[in-house]
C-alpha cells in the first residue's frame, strides 16, 4: 500500500526523432551537432516559394512504430498546419496532424522484473508525425538579452506519441519510457538519445485523492522540459506532492471555475516545478489541412507488409530467452536492455557453452562489468560469442573450477586470446585424479586434527584441506579434493 | 505591324530563320518600355544589360547551329511573385522589398532553359490579392487603352506590358481570376490551367489550394507556346499532376468538330453590363456558325463562389503569410524605435502604477511582430489575414472553413455535371470593363465582385481562358471567359485559336 492517500496519475507525450538521413520535407540532413545554419535549404527554413514534399521513409517509420505499438492504421491521413509564432518556427506554422493522425489506439505492455507493479498494458492514445522546430539560443550574459537562432533541426521528422493516463507510478513512468525507447531502437525507429534531444518527454499529471466523499482529482499539470529518465521520476514525486498540499491548502479540484490546465517546467537544481504559463486561455493553433501536401493513403496491404516486416520486439525475445534458455525474468531483462547485438551475443554464447543459465551468468556479471568498467559497448569488447562460449562449455564440462575460469576469462579479455590459450598461460590443466588422490592422501595424512575432527562429525573441517591441496597445486578442483578426502578419511 | 504589336511565335519563327536575332527584339521592347512604362508602370523591376546580354548569348549560340531551347531568345516578363535567383523579388509588397532569393521558382528555371530571356518583372497587388493592381505597395499600373483606367489585377502589370507592345509574352499567376480578368481588361489573352497543371514551387503563396501560374499572350498559340514549356510534372511540389504535357501548339490549328458550349445562366444576371453581354452573345454566334451547338444550363452553386472563396483564400493566405515576421528575411520594424517606444509605454504605466496594463504590455517579440507586420503589410493584406484568421479560429473553423470546404465541392459538383453535357462553359471574363483607377479602391466588396465570374473555376481547381471579343462604345477591351474539364487544355487552346482564326479582336493594339 502506498503511504500517502491518492493515486499518481501520469500521460505521457513523447516525442522522438527518425533515424532517417534527410528531413522530412526536404533533402537536408538531420546529422546531429553540425556548424549552425549549414542544413537548410529554401524548404526547411520557409523561404517565400517554397514547398514541402513528404519524406516516404519518415512515413515508413512512423508505421513501423505504430504498428509494433499495436495501434490500429487508418487508410487515410493527412496534414496539418499548427500555427504559432515563435522565432524558430520560421513559417509561422509547424506541420504536423491533428484530427486524423496516421495512428491511434495502440498500447504498449509494461512489466517489473522486481515485481514492483503488476504487467500491464499502457493505452497509447495517437501516434502522429510531424516536423521539429529550430533551436532558439539565448545569451544573456554581460546583461544584454541576445538570442540566436539555429535552424539545422527545423524540419526533423519526429514521431509524437502520446499514452493514455494509464501510468500510476513513478515505477510504472520508467518502465514505460525503458519500454518505449527500447522498443524504437530495435526497430531502428529512433536513436531516442535523451542528450541530443531525439526523445523528449512531456508529462500530464495529476493525482486522485482517496477521501471519505470518494476520489478527488486534481487540475491537469502539464511538465515540460525533461531531459532525462531521472528527471522525470523526481519531477513526478515532487508535483504529485505539491498537487496533495495544494489540495489540502485550497481545496482545489479539477473543473473547478478558475482551474486550467497549467504547463510547469523541472528545475533540477532546485528540486522543484515551476509555473511556466499561468494564463488562463488556451492556445489557438488554427489547425487546418495543409494545402501544399497531399493526404497519404496507407492501404491494409502496406499495413501487413510493414507488420510482416516487423524485427522481433523487446517483450517477445525476453519471452523467448526465459523459456528457450531457461533463465530469468530479471536476467533476460537486462540482456534484452542493452540491445539487440547483446542478445545475439548472448544466444551464441548459451548455445556454444551448452548452458542458457551459465552463458547468462558470464554475460550478465562478467561480461556487463567490463564493459561499464572500460566504458566499452558491445563491438568493443574483444572476445567474440564463440570465445566466451567457449570458456562457459569449459565449466560447464567441469574442466576449470569457477574462480580460476574467472581468471582465464580475466587473460582472455586482456590479452585477446581463447580460453585454451588463457589456460595454458595461466599454468591451468585439469588435474589427473591418480595426481589429486596422491595429493589428498598425502595431505589427509599431515594433518591428524582434521581427520579427528572429521572423524568427530565436523564435515567443514575438510575445508581447510582444501586450501593446501591447492598451494601444492592450483588447479585442484575444491569440490574433487572436498570428496577425495572424505572418502580417504572415511576409509580410515 | 511594328516588331513588338506581333504575336510571340511569329516572332519566333523570323528568330529561328534569323530573320531577326534577340538582342534586336530585346532592344526593340527595351525602347518601348522606356518611351511608355513611365506612364503604364507596369514593371517593378528591368535589367534591359542583363536581358540583353542573354539575348547576345542566344544569339551567338543560333549563329554557331546550336540546339535552341523552345523560346530561342523571345522575352518574357515575370509576375513578381516568382521567386528569381539573385533578383529581387517583392510580390509588390513592402515586407519584401529587400528579399533576393537563393533559387528560381521552377517555372523561371523552365524558361531559363528554354532560352527565354528575361525582361523584367511585374507589378501586381500585394501578394496577389486585387482586381486592379493598386494594392501594389510600390506604385499603380495603368491600362494601355485608358491610363485613367485599372490594367485588372493581380496580374495588372503582366497584362498591361502585353497590351502596350513592352513584352511578347508573359506569366501571370491566378487565384481567383488574376489572370484572366486583367487579360479581359488589358485585350490579351490569358490562361488559366488547371490546378496541378503548372508547379507552384517558387511561386510565393497566396492561397495555395487556388493558385496557378499562367501565361499571357496575344493569341492562343502564344499561350500554348508559353504553357507548353512550363507545364508539367515537379517533384518538388507534390500538388504538381504527374500527366504527360501535350504539344499544344503542334494540335492548335486543328479545328475541333461537334463543339458543344454551355451557357450558365448564372453568368447574365443582374450587374453583368449589356455591352459586354453582347460582345459575350456574339461571339457565341461567331462560333454557331463555326459549327459549335450551344446549350444553355445552370450552375446553381455558383452564387456561392464570392462567399466560398472569400473564406477560403483568405484561411489560406493568414497561414502563408504567417512568415513574413521581420525575424529571418524581409522588412523588419526599426527595432530602437520599437525598444525605446516599449521602454517609454513601461515607464509610463509604472508610473501610473497600472498593473493590468502593464502585465499585458508585449515583450519585444510579441512587438517586433506587431510593428513588423503593421508596417509591412497594405491594406488589403491585412483585411485577409483578418478574415482568414477569424475563420480558421476555434468555434469559427467548423461554419465558415469546413463550410466552405463543403461548398466547393458543391460548386466542382456544378462543373462536373456541366461538362457532362458541354465541351465547355463559355461566358464574360468579367461583369464589366476595365475602372477608373481609385473608382472601387474604398468598396473592398465592390471590388471583390469582379471576381464573379472567374473565382468558381478555381474553386474546381480547373482551366479557364480569356480571349478578346469586342470593344466597348468608349474603346474599352472585352473578354469572352471559356472553361474546360480537367487538363483539357489542349482541346481549350484549339477552342480559343478557332475563335482568334475567325475574329480579329485579338490583333487590335492601344495607341499610346
């Protein structure tokens, strides 16, 4: 149970960048961090004449996202103009969809391998296409308000998705975004790089309060600005709060007269959202059809390619991996986190080392560690799935035990050679048994007190044998020399 | 008849005999445009060096047996609502005067190509929208037949150079008559194709959904001529039609047979003047007794056609417009003005401790795009953008756009059904001929009624042509409006050529 009296109640519209060359009216790039002003073209920054001619990949994208986010595709769609002012919006009008959206009525399933929340299935609402708008820079250093303006984004084709106020927690805010954003990559919809804005979050938030008259909801907040998964989680906690005290100090609720809804922004620094429209008036955005472009028909035969098409989802691999290899929720979640080459890798290295549990645990643990460690991705890392397999069949086979197979793998990784090689190197061979029997009785037989105490009912004296069998030899195998030696001593 | 009183291809059939060369053409207009423009003003700009430095270059490359582009060396004006790469182009508005594109529109390049030379470029009222070019922010233009009178518009100056010997040919645009009307005004002929027939890129927009570029000439074959070569399939505007483009002076002189011709009854109504209804019946026996049957019909939507388009043009212009914000390009307030007037209105409300006001003052912005546009913009510009942002606002959209949506598709219902029965409507250009110049420039909607007969084509998004037919008592041209199906230009061409094969009104010259 939660331990404050109301519920979270969170939307969120998510805006994310195509990963396609040109923008989505004309051929200008949209390669991130370029001089200022060197991608545009008469189309992009609204020059008097110009015209726009929609981009088929950006649309073809755009299905595929909706499509994998099980949204139904209607046949018929088309363009819009929302029309503002603002300095980076140089044609007065951003072209995007309003009332026929080339999607709608999706949902995206959500789940906690922490079991934190209950899987459930998050509405989306409409997924539309549209075109980003310029970036206004503004320097008011020395006290003298200056504001640059770069248009290079202007014209980037960016997929708006907006999810049904289904979300209860900040838990549930996070699994949605990982969800999503994993989701899109596989696809290779989007690179959804929070730090070079190709995903930005808007959130609308409220919660329901639990009294003795029933629910109470609070006015809608809309949070804008976050910038990173953190952000938002903080962002959440702190405005459902602040709608609980305001509540409490006003009584306020939503529909109210007098109530709107309000756009606030996140300060991090501080902690706290701010009030960023107080206004009472909604915009008008004038939206109209485009007169410049032509409505796009999407038939069902399009559809069902594109579907056909489709690369495997996140859920449905982590669905595959638990039951084809065995292993858990928690596991296949982090391997299908970091990408789709990660479980490639992974599958290789469970079907070469004949253990889905093991391969798991090597690439999970060890694996996972070197990369944070060495700030290394996938493709850095020097031991191909063949190698590592490898090493795990070792140890499943019980040819090394598992810390020296830690060591191998140690070599192995620094000196990019295979576990043979590692092995050899490090001095490791499997110890012939008439060797570990010499050993263990040599032993058994330096050391009385042990045996008596063995004798006497304490097993785990045994262990110290071990450790000496081990300086005479490194690659004894703890638990052949633990079994060797009982049996010797039981024989006694 | 003098050099420039001949129509286009006749001159261009003594170019490509060398019987004469472009620069003496280019010398020939550039004299009468030096004697005459002082008084027709038809030009907004003329670079007379450049054009005759490319007809020296055509020229030379005829001397030396080289393939010719189509219009191998004949002068053409352009409408100022063309984008030309490195001339200043205005739309005759001040928000543009100091804008120099970076591109040519595709249709200036299509010329380019066809070794046009450029000869200048025309005024027209801002942004297109007028019926008699003195919403020009720079200066009016006259009508050669009667310098007291309106060349019509917005393609006043296009049509006027034409009418007064200055070019042989010109491109117009048309939303909703422009150029037709002024063709009826000034004696000239004028086309109007089909929407999608001509690419609109690099022409600045107006109402985009109505727009279409045009040529103007003397005769029908000159505007085959000039359509032929601008016509056609553009990738860069996905509104252009992807059909191939006939060759319509090659099918021009072939007569058309079993012509049938709608009459709307609508088009005779009260307010059309009985000497152009005359011109109007006779031409229609001119083409009976070419062996044309005619029938009479109604369009019953098309009393709707001022209304609909006067939502519609204006919802789109409030959007276009929308980027001449003194921010990236083009004129801008002067900007201490502007932050020493705010910083002054500040005080003073501080002053007088008036909170409200003072919470509602701009920010610099908000009145950089306020004084920007305030100054930027005439008149007539500023009462459609008005009009169109109040019809496309919330709670409005739904009864006047959406309406008018609606109404449209009623009145190209009207076509559409017409043409079921007829090969063409025929009819007036306009209700009457050319005004005084300041006659109508207080009555927004007086004005706006010139468009009666013009505005519905656009509508329906199809071709129309205006073609001279008679002259009034005091001298004043007269145009005879045909209207045909969709991408029927050809057979429209061949119909207007039949008619200028039978009459003569189209060779008659002002005398200047």
């Amino acid at each position: 149970m939660p331990d404050h009296p109301y519920d979270l109640i969170v939307g969120l519209e998510t805006h994310v960048q195509l990963l396609t060359d040109s923008k989505l009216f004309c051929g200008c790039s949209t390669a991130f961090g370029a001089p200022p002003n060197t991608q545009t073209c008469p189309v992009c920054i609204g020059l008097p004449g110009s015209l726009p001619v929609m981009n088929r990949e950006a649309f073809r994208l755009g299905l595929v996202a909706a499509i994998a986010l099980n949204c139904e595709i209607p046949q018929f769609t088309k363009w819009d103009r929302k029309q503002y002012y603002y300095p980076d919006l140089p044609k007065g009008y951003q072209i995007s969809q309003y009332d026929l959206p080339m999607s709608q009525k999706g949902w995206l399933e959500i789940s906690d391998p922490k079991g934190r929340f209950a899987a459930k299935k998050v509405g989306i609402i409409r997924a539309h296409l549209e075109e980003d708008a310029g970036k206004s820079l503004h320097d008011e250093a020395a006290g003298k308000a200056d504001s640059r303006i770069d248009l290079n984004r202007t014209g980037t084709p960016l997929l708006e998705i907006v999810s049904a106020p289904d979300i209860r927690s900040t838990e549930e805010t996070r699994a949605y975004l990982t969800e999503l954003k994993l989701l899109l990559t596989y696809l290779n919809v989007s690179d959804c790089n929070m730090q070079e804005g190709s995903l930005r979050v808007d959130a609308n938030v409220n919660i329901h309060i639990h009294t003795p008259q029933g629910k109470i909801a609070t006015p809608i907040v809309e949070i804008k600005n976050l910038n990173s998964f953190r952000f938002i989680e903080r962002a959440l906690a702190y405005e459902a709060k602040r709608q609980f005290d305001a509540w409490q100090e006003t009584g306020r609720k939503m529909g109210d007269p007098g109530t709107f809804k309000q756009t606030r922004g996140w300060d991090d620094a501080e902690g706290v959202t701010f009030s960023q429209r107080e206004k009472e008036e909604s915009s008008d955005y004038r939206y109209f059809p485009d007169p410049d472009l032509c409505p796009v028909r999407t038939p069902t035969a399009e559809v069902q390619k594109v579907r056909g098409g489709l690369a495997e989802l996140p859920a449905a691999i982590r669905h595959r991996l638990e039951k084809s290899h065995g292993i858990t929720p928690y596991d296949s979640d982090v391997i299908v986190a970091q990408g789709r080459p990660l479980v490639d890798y992974y599958e290789e290295v469970a079907r070469i080392g004949g253990d889905g549990k093991k391969a798991a645990n090597w690439v999970t643990q060890e694996l996972l560690r070197v990369l944070n460690e060495r700030n290394w991705s996938l493709a850095q890392f020097p031991l191909t799935a063949a190698a590592l397999g490898e090493l795990v069949k070792l140890v499943v086979a019980g040819e090394i035990e598992i810390t020296r197979a830690k060591e191998v793998f140690n070599d192995m990784v620094a000196h990019k050679r295979s576990a043979g090689e590692s092995m050899a190197a490090l001095g490791i061979a499997k110890v012939d048994t008439s060797e570990l029997e010499a050993i263990c009785r040599e032993i058994v037989a330096a050391n009385p007190k042990i045996v008596a105490d063995v004798k006497a009912g304490k097993q785990q004296a045994v262990g110290a044998l071990v450790g000496q069998a081990k300086k005479k030899n490194p690659n004894a195998n703890p638990n052949d020399v633990r079994r060797i030696c009982l049996e010797i001593i039981g024989g006694m | 008849m003098s050099l420039t009183d001949r129509p286009a291809t006749d001159l261009l059939r003594d170019l490509s005999a060398r019987k004469i060369s472009s620069v003496e053409l280019v010398k020939a207009y550039a004299e009468r445009i030096r004697r005459f423009d002082g008084q027709i003003k038809a030009f907004l700009h003329l670079d007379i060096d450049a054009a005759l430095a490319k007809a020296r270059e055509i020229d030379a490359r005829r001397a030396a047996g080289q393939p010719m582009g189509k219009l191998g060396g004949l002068p053409v004006a352009i409408k100022d609502v063309l984008c030309t790469q490195g001339i200043r182009t205005t739309c005759a508005s001040k928000i543009l005067e100091n804008f120099v594109p970076p591109y040519d529109a595709t249709v200036v390049r299509k010329l380019k190509e066809a070794d046009a030379v450029i000869i200048g470029k025309t005024n027209m009222d801002e942004f297109a929208m007028g019926g008699s070019t003195e919403n020009s922010a720079y200066f009016k233009t006259t009508n050669p037949w009667d310098t007291s009178r309106v060349p019509g518009g917005s393609s006043g100056g296009a049509a006027a150079c034409l009418a007064a010997g200055m070019a042989p040919l010109s491109i117009g645009t048309d939303t909703g008559g422009s150029i037709r009307q002024p063709a009826a005004f000034c004696g000239v002929t004028g086309l109007k194709p089909t929407y999608g027939r001509v690419s609109r890129y690099g022409l600045v927009a107006f109402a985009s959904s109505l727009d279409q570029i045009g040529p103007l000439g003397h005769t029908a074959e000159d505007c085959a001529l000039l359509l032929e070569t601008i016509a056609g399939h553009d990738p860069r505007d996905s509104t252009s039609a992807d059909l191939p483009v006939p060759q319509y002076t090659a099918s021009l002189s072939q007569p058309l047979q079993g012509l049938k011709l709608g009459l709307v009854r609508e088009h005779f109504g009260p307010g059309l003047d009985s000497e152009i209804e005359a011109a109007v019946r006779e031409a229609v026996k001119d083409y009976q007794s070419l062996g044309a049957t005619v029938k009479e019909l109604s369009m019953p939507h098309s009393k709707y056609g001022i209304a609909t388009y006067y939502i519609i043009a204006p919802s789109e212009a409030s959007s276009n417009l929308a980027r001449y914000d003194g921010v990236h390009y083009g004129y801008r307030t002067d900007e201490k003005a502007m932050l020493d007037e705010l910083a002054a209105k500040q005080k003073q409300l501080e002053s007088a401790q008036d909170a409200k006001k003072l919470a509602q003052l701009d920010t610099p912005l908000i009145r950089l795009y306020r004084k920007t546009r305030a100054e930027g913009f005439g008149p007539e510009v500023k009462r459609r953008i008005m009009l169109g942002t109040y019809t496309l606002s919330a709670g409005y959209y739904d009864a006047y756009y959406l309406k008018a949506l609606k109404v449209r598709r009623l009145i190209r219902q009207d076509y559409d059904k017409a043409f079921e029965e007829v090969d063409f409507v025929v009819g007036p250009t306009t209700p009457s001929p050319a005004f005084k110049l300041g006659e109508k420039t207080d009555d927004p909607l007086a004005m706006y009624l010139e468009d009666l007969y013009t505005v519905t084509l656009n509508l329906a998004g199809l071709g129309g042509i205006s073609v001279p037919c008679g002259f009034t008592k005091s001298g004043l041209p007269i145009g005879l409006q045909l209207q045909c199906r969709p991408f029927d230009e050809e057979r429209l061409l061949q119909a207007a050529a039949m008619y200028q094969r039978a009459t003569d009104w189209h060779t008659k010259r002002p005398s200047l």
